[in-house]
C-alpha cells in the first residue's frame, strides 16, 4: 500500500484534492454566482459528483496493481477538463 503511494504522490494528492473540491460543491450549495445563465446549472450537486467520482477513479488507479496507462490518460483529461 506504502509503495504504491510512494510510487505515484503526485496522483495520490491530486485525487484526495479532487475528492475534497467534490465534497465541497455538493455541500454548498450556491457557490458559483458569476455568470449568472450558467449558475443554475454550476450549482447542481452533478458538477461535485463528478469531482469525487474522478477522485476516487485516480485513487483506485493508484493501488491498482497494473495500472493502465489509457485509464491513467483518461483519468488526467477529466481531471483537467473539470
């Protein structure tokens, strides 16, 4: 478990970061107000889940032992986008 955190911090923080911006859009609800056509949509707890989800993906991938490189690239495109 040690080496594998060890082997890959880099993708351990940013997912544990990922999981605590989730956690925090979902429960506030009114964070984003500007602009205001896309708050409604900004504000969905949707938006925090998808934080989380990705979050956790990056941290399954981390104590996976064969770590895909494509689920790797996929997870980092997200990660990114989001």
């Amino acid at each position: 478990m040690w080496d594998s955190l060890k082997c890959n911090p880099f993708h351990a923080l940013l997912s544990l970061a990922q999981i605590g911006i989730g956690l925090h859009l979902i429960s506030h609800d009114s964070y984003f107000v500007w602009p205001p056509y896309v708050a409604g949509i900004a504000n969905d707890d949707i938006i925090g889940g998808v934080f989380v989800l990705v979050g956790l993906g990056m941290m399954y991938w981390v104590f996976d032992r064969q770590r895909s490189v494509r689920f790797d690239h996929a997870l980092l495109i997200i990660s990114a986008g989001s």
